[in-house]
C-alpha cells in the first residue's frame, strides 16, 4: 500500500512539474535591407528539461506567408535558443508563427515595424563593412567614385575648338564646360548609378554648338535617366549599343551674351555672364564591373558643330558615334585615320578638345591656346611624355594677359 503511494505521489509531482511548461516561440528582431525587403529572425524557449519535437502543422505552422513551412524548427532542445531561423519578407507583409498542442504555446508575428535588430558590422548585409560601406543602409550601394575628386569644389573641364576639321583660330574656348562626376558601384564593383553635375561656363564662338556624352554602358540597361533642368531637351539614343546622349542643340540658348557679339565669358571687357548648370541622374541594372569599362568619367564627350550632328568633335583619341559624317575625317588639318584608330588629331598630334582635371584658365577670344600656353605643342608632339603640366596657369607655363580670368 505504501509502495503505490509513493508512486502515485511521483506521479502527481511529475504532473504538476511538467504540466504548463511549453515550448514558446520568439521573434528575436527584424533586419531591415533598406530596399523594402526584410529578414525576421527567429528562436525559442523550451521550458521542459527534455527535447521535444512538434511537426509541420497545425501546431507549428506559418500564416500571412508563402507556406506554413518556412524552415522553422521541429526539433526544440531544452532551454532558450536564439536565432535558430529566418524568413525573408517584404513591405506589407506579416508572418505569424504560432506553437500549439500539447507542447507548445504561442504566436510570434514579424513585420516592417517589428523590433530592429542591433546593427552589426556590415548593417545592410551587402558583404561591405559598415566602416568602407559609404551606403551603410543600401544593399544595392557600396562605394562612390568621384571624379576628379570628390571635394565640392573638385570640377573638371572640357573645352573644344570649333573649327575642326580646321584649327582655326585655335583658341578653344568655343565651348566651356565644367564637371563632377560619380559612378557608384555595388559591393561587386558592378555600376550602379552615374551621376554628373555640369556647368556650361564659357561659348567663345559664333556657331551655336551642341553638347553629348557616349557612355560605355549598354543602353538597354539604363533604368532611370533624369536630366535637369527642364529647359534642356536632352534625346536618348544609341551608337552601336553604347548610350548617347545629347544634352542639348545650342549652347547659345542657354547663356546669352552680355556684349554686342556672341561671345560669353572670353572677351575680358565684357560683362561676365553667370554659368548655367545642368545635372544627369542616371541608374543602370548592375551588370557592369567598373574596371571593364572602355572609358571611365567623364567617358566620351563631344560637341557638334552648329546644329550639324553629323559634324562632331571628341577629345583626342576618342571615337566618333555612328552618327558622325565620316567625310570630314582626314580633310583640312584633321589628321584622323578611322581604319587606324587615329581620332581628332592634327598630323602634329594637336587635340580639338580636350580634358583637364581642374577648373582650367582658357585662352581669350581669338587667342591661339599655343600661343596662351607656350608648352602644349611640346606636350602634343611627344604624346603627352613631356610637360605633362602644361595647362597650368600658375607655374610658368602660361602668359598670363592671354588667359581669361572672371573679374
Ligand atoms: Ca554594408
Ligand atoms: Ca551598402
Ligand atoms: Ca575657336
Ligand atoms: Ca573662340
């Protein structure tokens, strides 16, 4: 009689031990990927002293997402395990995950406004540490790759001569513009965005001359081009299947003379004229790695010459689009050999335009830049091996009274 007492006793105590203690699922936080998609990670308690397995179904099971199945656990250890799984979801949604029968009690949801988790080293999970990562909260951004540097006040310029196939008077300030550029790259090095800011500074011309850019992206890959300001009526379009655009027709319509003749910001007694700024925006599908690029920013630009598309200018060295009339090439001082590769180029190795990584003093109106900056021609001859400094205007290598500055 004892002896059954004894064992009822355990029993009862057993019962009252164990009943009650169940297996409770946790929603540990959310991670947020910054693009509208998320990852909730999961865990539990298991408050009995002993393993406990709960099948896929009605009392272990997912609603509000694909499948009542998304990887949870069905084999609960004793005690609390964090992060056992998780379940990617998207904005809007609301996974919920429940725990019930005999073994398990409760229900867990995760959604947008669920608890964040704790930023990590690499926060948006691109695989680039938060310390190198420049877009930290970005998985489709990693680096900024500015050119010619990426201070506000690190501009480039270009400036074309617009008498080819002639040099003319030679003193390449048709067409003025200053750049910044920035290709942004993904954590493969695949580019993500190019973003260009311009500013139209000097037209030292007669002709009213057009302005483009031949980018080495294929242009079925631009998802986003937005090109400001609205004044601008930039046209898309392609050259084999690089991406051409041409930002706009005239240059003249866009900053207008404040002297007599057509000149803006090259003749020095004449009232200086405020630059005009143009910007492009431009978002590409990542499936093109940076250091495979033909060209790098400020890539292909060009001008054509008084509404003449055909009739386009490049910096030395740079091919013409499809578009170009190839009849000029090889006349007058053009030195160009397409079948050789040779482009814009006098038989001197002289350039119609050209790219400089500063914010560059250009010659005044009629003034040969030979003349204005007495070693260009030394640079040219010896394909740029010697005075590779020659456009700058502080160190001797300039007469200054033949360079324009704004008052
Ligand atoms: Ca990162
Ligand atoms: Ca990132
Ligand atoms: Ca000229
Ligand atoms: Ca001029």
């Amino acid at each position: 009689m004892k002896k059954v007492i004894i064992i009822l006793f355990v029993l009862v105590l057993s019962f009252s031990l164990f009943a009650g203690l169940k297996v409770r699922p946790i929603m540990e936080c959310v991670e947020n990927h910054g693009d509208g998609t998320y990852t909730a990670r999961f865990g539990y308690l298991n408050e009995n002293p002993n393993t406990l397995i709960i099948d896929i179904g009605v009392h272990n099971m997912f609603v509000g997402a694909s499948s009542e199945d998304m990887g949870q656990d069905t084999i609960f250890l004793t005690g609390r395990h964090e992060n056992t799984f998780t379940a990617d979801f998207v904005q809007g949604d609301n996974f919920v995950w429940t725990l019930g029968g005999p073994n398990g009690h409760g229900s867990v949801n995760a959604n947008s406004g669920s608890t964040a988790c704790p930023r990590g080293d690499d926060a948006d999970g691109d695989g680039v540490d938060d310390a190198t990562d420049e877009y930290p909260d970005d998985i489709e951004r990693a680096y900024n790759n500015w050119y010619p540097g990426a201070g506000a006040n690190d501009w480039g310029t270009l400036a074309y001569e617009d008498y080819w196939p002639l040099q003319g008077d030679y003193d390449f300030n048709d067409m003025i513009i200053d750049y910044r550029f920035n290709t942004v790259t993904n954590s493969s090095n695949l580019v993500v965005d190019v973003n260009g800011l311009f500013r139209l500074r000097a037209i030292g011309a007669s002709y009213s001359n057009g302005f483009g850019i031949e980018f080495p992206f294929n242009a079925d890959s631009v998802t986003v081009a937005e090109i400001l300001p609205a004044s601008l009526n930039p046209v898309l379009t392609n050259s084999n299947s690089n991406l051409v655009i041409y930002f706009f027709n005239s240059s003249h319509d866009y900053m207008t003379p404040a002297g007599e003749d057509f000149f803006v910001n090259t003749v020095m007694t004449e009232t200086p004229v405020d630059y005009f700024e143009f910007s492009l925006q431009m978002t590409l599908e990542p499936t093109q790695n940076i250091n495979n690029l033909v060209w790098l920013a400020p890539f292909n630009p060009f001008i054509f010459i008084n509404g003449e598309l055909g009739k386009e200018v490049h910096l030395a060295g740079f091919p013409p689009t499809e578009a170009a009339n190839r009849s000029y090439f090889g006349t007058e001082d053009d030195d160009s050999n397409l079948s050789q590769e040779r482009y814009y180029k006098t038989a001197a190795n002289l350039p119609w335009g050209i790219n400089l990584p500063t914010t560059w003093v250009y010659p005044i109106e009629q003034t040969a830049i030979t003349e204005a900056y007495i070693y260009l021609a030394d640079w040219a001859q010896s394909s740029g091996v010697e005075h590779a400094d020659w456009y700058e205007s502080n160190t001797g290598n300039a007469i200054l009274e033949k360079l324009y500055y704004q008052p």
